[in-house]
C-alpha cells in the first residue's frame, strides 16, 4: 500500500471563515456558527442564536460550511486555547456561515477523504504542529496548508477512518453513560427528601451551626509548602457537587505549627466552597490520606447529621441558589462563618440519610468502573491514531 508525505494544501483547502459585522447581524434569517455553538467534545450544541441576511450568506458561498469540513478554533483570549476545539461538519451545522473564529479545512475531493483529515487533524502530534504554529493569539491558514501529512491511497483512508470512527464512537457512548450517570444522585435526593430549602415533605429544619461541633477555614501562606510529594492540599477545585474531585492534586509539606492542626481535615468532615464558586461541598470519607485545605475552603465539623448527605444538601441546585441569594445580600463577597451557621437544613431520619449515603456509595463504585471503561475506550481511540499518522521514515 503506497504511502506519500504531503503539505495539507495539496489535499485540502485550508482558509478561514467570514464575521458578520454588527450591522450584518439579524435574530432570524440564515444561520451563523459560532464558537459557542460547538461544546468541548466537539459536537454542535443544537442551535444558533446569530443570523445574517440570506443575501448575505449568498454572497459568501466558500464560507458556508459543508458537510466533510473540519472545522478549527484559530483565535482566542490566550494562546493557549487556539486549536483547542475543532468540529467535523455533519448535520444541522451544514449550511451555516461558519464566522472567522474557525478555520477550515475542506478535502480536495478524490484526494483525501473528509473523516481521515479530521482524524489527522486530532492526532497529538498534529495538534502539537497546530499550537507550534500559533503567532499571538491566531492561527493562520498560511502556515497550516504547509504542514506535512501522511497519505495512503484514498482508499485506505476510507478504511482508516472507518476504524477511527467506530473507536470514536465508542469514546462518546462512554462519555454519553458518564454523563448519564451523573444526574442520578440530584434525582434521587429530590426523590427521597424533597427540595430542602422549600421543604415540601416536611422534615424538621434547625439552623446548621446547631449542628456544628466545629468550624475553620484554610489559610493562605502555603505556597513555600509545596512539594512533588507529601500531605494532600485541597483546593476549590479538589471538591465538586457532593463528591471530592481528586484528579488534579498539589502536595504539600506541611508545617508542624497550629495553624497546620487547625486546617487538618479529619474523616466525616464535610468541606464547603466559601470564596468564588460558592456551593461546592464533599464529605472526607474513611481513610482520607492527611489533608490540609485552602483558604477558599471551610471545613464543618459535626456529628448528627450524615456527612455525605449533608455536603450532598449543600451542593444541590436549590442550596446553590440560596447560597447565591447570601452572596449577593452581602457587603463583601462569599460567604462568612455565620452566613455558614444560620443556614437552615433539614434532617430527616438517620436512617434515611443513612440510606442515601449508602446509594451515593455504590453509584461511586459504578462510576468508577463507567471512568475505567472511557479510559481504555481514550487508549484504544489515541492507539489508532498513532498507527494511521505516525511517520515512518
């Protein structure tokens, strides 16, 4: 099977889309693609909510997308994001004029199948070429139409991008049950006890500093702490909706003063965002590595009501609203200690709260194994990659 290097502008036009002016922009008429309306897994949102003159569009023939075009993020507030997100043209997106922000790559036909430049266009390597070639903040059609790709006849092309879809498929119904999975704690915290801040099944309500046995925030000062290796620091982004998000953690080489015992978390504590995105809340569970948190962090000491049952109440939708509610009431922003305390919660029978964390338990479990089956499904999909676009010479 014969296999050439070309630059993509052999294969494929490469050039960017067209921005309306404000002037040129309608609420109806023919449709505009918008960064905002591909979301990160790249896939169309579903809708548009900017328009132009049909004339307009009409004017524009080259800059309406086709179906087959790969489309690429080539602007950005930080260099960083340029090439970030891409999207290959199909379905309702067809037909719009894609805006300026996109840079579109559009296979020569019998040179080089729509799917195959897609793939490339995803491989590491190629999105490592794409940000090498970044200049301030844009990406220049100039400079991509020069990059080399390997090219098989189109006929294994076909064949390799046959391959790669199906493995991408499997990484969006992977991604698909993950998302799935997690509307079904929400849903079944409505369904036991109801909205708890209405209350409409009547539990007894008491203010959450009747609870509270204890009450901290983290402090700032850690950063000549930081090590490769040691206690566990957690930050805002380390606590999510009721769960601990433990993928993303700094170290740290704790100090052995009281400000370092004051700020160690301890199993049972339920930790709360008080600074920035206020309403995220986890439970410590048993057999926590020793932690420490960050001064955007309070943790809540108590022992009468379940802790994953609590910090699940605080992170719901309906806490997150009236933690909003405090916010915005008050002189400065986020939440204090006594916002903390005279916050009402509701406390339905141990036994309940009990059961329910016994729920929120075998779901983590089933989450885990739905995380392991997008990993191996990521594995398979960037394995294929490689062997379609690595060159071998």
């Amino acid at each position: 099977m014969s296999t050439r290097t070309v630059q993509l502008e052999e294969v494929a036009k490469v050039f960017n889309g067209k921005t309306p002016s404000k002037a040129e922009q309608r609420h109806s008429g023919h449709p505009v693609l918008k960064i905002k309306d591909v979301d990160e897994t790249g896939q169309f949102v579903g809708r548009f909510d900017s328009f132009v003159d049909p004339n307009f569009a009409a004017n524009l023939p080259g800059k309406t997308i086709r179906a087959g075009d790969t489309l690429i993020l080539n602007a950005a507030h930080n260099a960083v994001y340029v090439a970030s997100k891409s999207f290959f043209a199909h379905g309702a997106a067809v037909g719009a004029l894609a805006t300026g922000e996109w840079l579109l790559l559009r296979p020569i036909a019998k040179q080089a199948d729509a799917r195959f430049i897609f793939y490339w266009s995803q491989y590491s390597e190629t999105r490592k070429k794409l940000g090498g070639l970044v200049k301030g903040i844009h990406l220049y059609p100039k400079d991509v139409a020069e990059l080399p790709i390997l090219l098989p006849e189109l006929s294994e092309q076909k064949r390799i991008a046959v391959q790669l879809e199906q493995a991408d498929r499997l990484r969006g119904t992977r991604r698909h049950a993950l998302e799935l999975s997690d509307t079904f704690l929400p849903a079944v915290f409505r369904e036991l006890f109801g909205d708890p801040i209405k209350n409409d099944k009547g539990w007894h309500v008491a203010a959450l500093g009747d609870y509270i046995d204890f009450l901290t925030s983290g402090s700032r000062g850690w950063a000549p702490y930081y090590a490769e290796q040691g206690d566990v620091f957690i930050r805002i982004q380390n606590v999510g909706r009721g769960r601990m998000l433990l993928d993303d953690l700094t170290y740290v080489a704790a100090p052995r003063n009281a400000e370092a015992t004051r700020t160690l978390v301890k199993s049972g504590d339920v930790l709360l965002s008080i600074t920035a995105d206020l309403g995220r809340s986890a439970a410590i569970p048993d057999g926590f590595p020793p932690a420490y948190v960050n001064q955007h962090l309070a943790i809540i000491r108590q022992t009468e009501l379940n802790p994953v049952f609590l910090a699940t109440l605080l992170s719901c939708d309906a806490a997150q609203a009236k933690w909003g509610t405090i916010d915005r009431s008050a002189v400065k922003s986020g939440l204090n200690f006594d916002d903390i305390r005279g916050f009402h919660v509701i406390a339905p029978p141990m036994s309940s709260q009990q059961h329910f964390a016994e729920l929120v338990a075998r779901h983590e479990r089933l989450k885990a194994g739905q995380l392991e089956a997008l990993r191996q499904a990521d594995h398979m999909f960037q394995t294929l990659l490689y062997r379609a676009f690595e060159s071998k010479g």
